[in-house]
C-alpha cells in the first residue's frame, strides 16, 4: 500500500485563530479516507493545504508525491476536486460545463460516458441555476472525475442534501473508489462516515482527537453497548443479583435495560442466557450500539451542529 | 489556447443568455437613435456645428455601450465570478484563471463592436448618417476608450465586496455619468456649470474623443482626451492587479 497523501504537522491560523494546530494522517491508495467535526474544526483548511489553495503556516504536505504549493499545476492535472464554496456561472448548461473543463485536461475523461455514469442524461441542457442540489453535486463529482484522476476531494459533499440523494451521491462514491480511485472527504454528518469511510479522522479545534476505521473507533470509545426489553411480571432478586457481573441493570415499569462494555463479544448471549436460566419471558428484545456519533460526543463533550 | 477558445464561446452565449446585459448594450442604444432620430432627424443644424443630431449621437451611444459594459456587465460579472466560487473552482484546474478574464474581455470588446456596428448601420441606412473621419483613427480610439474602461470596471470589480454592491455602485456611477459626459444626450444642451463637472468625469473624454474622430479632427487636437484616457489605463490596470481577489 502506498500512501497517496502524508500530512505531518500541518499547522494554520489566521489572524489570532488557529485553524489547523499539528495535524498529521496519511492517507493509502484506494481507501476512503474522512475528516470528521463540528464546522470550524479545521477540516476545510485541511482539505484546502493539500488542494494547494493555501498556503501552511508550517508542516509537511505531499500529495501525490508533491508538494502542493511548489508543484500545483501537476496536482491540479491529476486530482479531481470538489469545494466546499464553489460554483458555475448559472446559465452555463450542463453538457457546457463539462464540455469546457474536459478542455483542461491534457488526457480528459469521456464527458458523455460521464454524464450517464452520474444520472445526468436528462438534465444536459439544463442550465446550472436550475439543477436540484443532488444534481450539482453529481455534476461536481462528474467535474471531479474528468481529469481521470488517482485521488480525488470531496469536501461536505453532501451537505445540505435530502436523504435519498444523499444515498445516491454515497453509491456514487462507492463505485468510483472500486474504479481503484483514492478518495480523501470531509463531512460532518457521522452516519455519512460511519457507513462510507475506511478510516476517520475526527477533528475537534483544529486537532485531531482520533482516528481509525469507524469500526475500531466505535469499539474504543463508544461506550456502552444496550439490550432492552419487556417483562411481564416483576424481576426476581436473585435474577438482578446475577446479571451485575454481566452489565448495569435498570428497570423502568415494564421496560428492563441493561448496558455492558462494548466489545465484549458475549454480551448478547450472556443476557439472553441468564433470562433462559430463569425462565423469564421477554418481548420487544432491542440492542442499541453505539455509533461514531457517540464516539464523537464522548471525545468532543458536544453536540454535532449543523 | 483550446480552453480560451472554449471558453471564450461559453462566455459570449452566456452574455447573450443574460437578457440584459444584451438589451443595454446592443438594443437600447438603437432604441435611443431611434427616438431622438424620429423627434430631430438628422438635419445640419448650427448647435452642433452643421451637423446632425444622428451625426453626433452615434459615437456618443457607443461611448454609452463602453461605459455600460465596462462599469456594469465586466464588473458585475466578476464580482459575482467570485462571490459564488466560480473564480476558485477554476484555481483547482490546470488552467490559469486568467484565461476567464481575458475571455470576459474579449466577449465584451465583440459585443461593445457589435453594439457599435449596429448603431453606425442604422444611422446610415435610416438617417443617412455623415462620417468624415478617418475609419482607421475611429477604430484605435474605440480600442483605447475600451481599455481604459474595462481597466475601470476591473477596478470596481476589486473594490467591491460583493455582486450586490457593484451592481448599486456600478449604476450610481454609470447613469449621472452618462448624462453629465455626453454619453446620452449632446453636451451642447447641458448648462455652463454641469459641463465644467464633467471634466471630471471619465466618460466625457472618451465621448469627445469618439465625436471628434468621427467628423475627422486630427489626433493632435485631442492630446489631452489620449493622455487622461492612456493615464486611466495605467493606473487602472495597477489599481486592478493590487485588488484583485480570487476568493
């Protein structure tokens, strides 16, 4: 595996803020690699050091094995990239856009396979103002691919996007990064990296506070795994006695929960084990597990804000 | 140059697309010839010196095309270039961002001709417009009028912080111009005092630069109109470059 993108100790602030203090990851080829956190987490400036848009106050950064402020013109060849705050002119059609930029490009990607591959077929003579957001975003990704790139930025790519169309733009990815594309996102919707990413890095004040496969980093810091479920009768003592050693038991009317540690692998069986031994009948079994949204409120003390 | 090419013809059917921008350079000055043709005519008159009102507003409404392409459509157009990202999407391409400047200046020099092209047909055609000057001497002072004007709205489009405001301080500036230069109707009918203010304003050199072209005065009689015009330039295009943001 070859890291495509290395980042070590890339700081930048402006003015009195510090935007991005001490960040290092490396990103491998083909891996969906995420940067998560709240807006203002440094995440965008990241993204924008390694596109070459700005300049680090200090850090290494190699991408693609260059620099991106000494060698910006093979990069930009190279790279397919979509920004945060970017647009078109609003009466430029669909098919005129990526017409023009395929003009960039020294070995361009087919535009009109492209414009099929992103669902666009029908909206080629639509003007950009008039597009859904879905469908700018789409046209974004398909801008991204025509350079034929090895890596490729998506930074908030599905911000602001109804459910369903964030579900194509997701399968979207998904089937470009089994093209062998190396993908590089930020997003702050942890359900988009939790289900999209290899590895995540969350970002929390400019810093990174972890970074794993959501998996991992689920299973390190996402606390308690939950079972709950109905009773009909009233607990006995002997059956609370016996389950401290497997988790908290709290009991609220009907409802029975309890919680273990994560990653105890028999947490399930050992409940379900101990209400057979005593010949408990339960209904409406549930198991919560944690999620990367909780591994985020455990590392970052808040809330997600949108 | 394939993509200046391309975009440079992506740029001119968006300048047509954008209904009006088109109007204010290519069929309101026509309208305007129309109006003051059909109320005055084209009949030598002595206010304007044994000439025509016809013969004097052609280069006055092409003075009027320069001043609105230049201080409305260039700047509005890259104001908001910026403000909505179009500027920084193309930073992320291997193409210079240049190329959409100088496509952006080139549409507007075809299109600011074409407006041109079309008032001088009319006046011929409809009025029997009199030209005496020299074709060569008019076409060199339209190219300078035209530089020291999109070098201007350069200018606003740098100062300005967003689409909204040049759009405001592009039109505050441009229509009290327009009367007080000349641009829309001959100084001649302008109190002493306003043509003593319009010697402050840009577009009064460019409109009697063009007039004085058109019935053929000799470039030295209008030195000065070419040394405040080429200092506009100067300084414009510096001014320009210091406040140019991409973002």
């Amino acid at each position: 595996m070859n890291a495509v993108v290395k980042v070590e100790g890339l700081r930048k602030s402006y003015k009195s803020t510090i935007a991005v203090d001490d960040v290092s990851f490396e990103v491998q080829e083909s891996e969906i690699f995420g940067m998560v956190g709240p807006n203002g987490a440094g995440k965008t400036t990241t993204i924008e050091c390694l596109e070459g848009l700005r300049k680090p106050d200090r850090g290494l950064v190699n991408v693609l094995g260059v620099d991106p402020q000494q060698d910006g013109h093979f990069l930009h060849t190279h790279t397919g990239m979509q920004l945060q705050q970017s647009n078109l002119p609003e009466r430029i059609k669909v098919w005129e856009a990526l017409d023009l930029y395929s003009s960039f490009y020294p070995k361009a990607a087919n535009w009109e396979e492209l414009l099929a591959q992103l669902g666009l077929e029908e909206k080629r003579n639509a003007p950009f103002a008039k597009l859904s957001g879905g469908q700018k975003q789409r046209l974004f990704i398909a801008l991204a691919l025509l350079p034929d790139p090895q890596l490729i930025f998506l930074d908030e790519l599905t911000t602001g996007l109804d459910p369903q169309a964030r579900h194509t733009i997701w399968d979207l990815v998904r089937e470009v990064r089994s093209k062998g594309k190396t993908i590089l996102l930020t997003t702050h919707y942890m359900e988009e990296a939790e289900r999209l990413c290899d590895r995540v890095a969350i970002l929390d004040h400019g810093r990174i506070v972890a970074m794993d496969s959501p998996a991992e980093l689920v299973r390190k810091f996402g606390g308690e795994e939950r079972i709950s479920f109905n009773v009909d009768q009233p607990l006995k003592q002997e059956f609370i006695s016996s389950m401290k050693p497997i988790g908290q038991l709290t009991i609220q009317g009907e409802r029975v929960s309890i919680q273990g540690e994560t990653g105890q692998a028999s947490f399930v069986y050992d409940v379900v084990a101990l209400l057979a031994k005593h010949n408990i009948r339960f209904r409406g079994l549930r198991t919560e597990q944690p999620t990367l949204e909780d591994v985020f409120l455990k590392l970052t003390g808040r809330e997600m804000k949108d | 140059m394939k993509s200046l090419l391309k975009m440079t013809w992506i740029e001119t059917k968006l300048f047509l697309r954008e209904p009006v921008g088109a109007f204010f350079t290519l069929i309101f000055p026509l309208m305007m010839l129309f109006l003051f043709g059909s109320i005055y005519g084209n009949v030598p008159t002595q206010y304007f010196n044994g000439r025509g009102t016809v013969d004097i507003s052609v280069p006055a409404y092409t003075a009027m095309i320069i001043a609105t392409t230049s201080l409305v459509g260039l700047t509005i157009t890259m104001a908001a270039y910026r403000e909505k990202g179009v500027l920084r999407r193309l930073r992320t391409t291997p193409v210079s961002p240049l190329v959409v400047l100088v496509a952006q200046v080139i549409v507007l020099f075809i299109m600011t001709t074409i407006g041109m092209l079309l008032l001088v047909v009319a006046g011929k055609l409809v009025y029997g417009m009199r030209f005496d000057g020299n074709a060569l001497s008019v076409v060199v002072g339209f190219i300078l009028c035209c530089i020291s004007f999109f070098a201007l709205g350069f200018v606003l489009a740098g100062i300005m912080p967003t689409a909204r405001t040049a759009q405001v301080v592009g039109m505050v500036i441009l229509y009290p111009m327009l009367f007080l230069s000349g641009a829309g109707f001959p100084r001649e009918l302008l109190p002493e005092a306003i043509v003593k203010i319009s010697a402050f304003l840009p577009l009064t050199y460019v409109v009697t630069l063009l007039r004085g072209l058109w019935i053929g005065d000799p470039w030295s009689q209008h030195m000065t109109e070419v040394v405040v015009l080429a200092g506009i330039v100067v300084v414009g295009v510096v001014i320009a470059v210091k406040t140019f943001r991409w973002e």
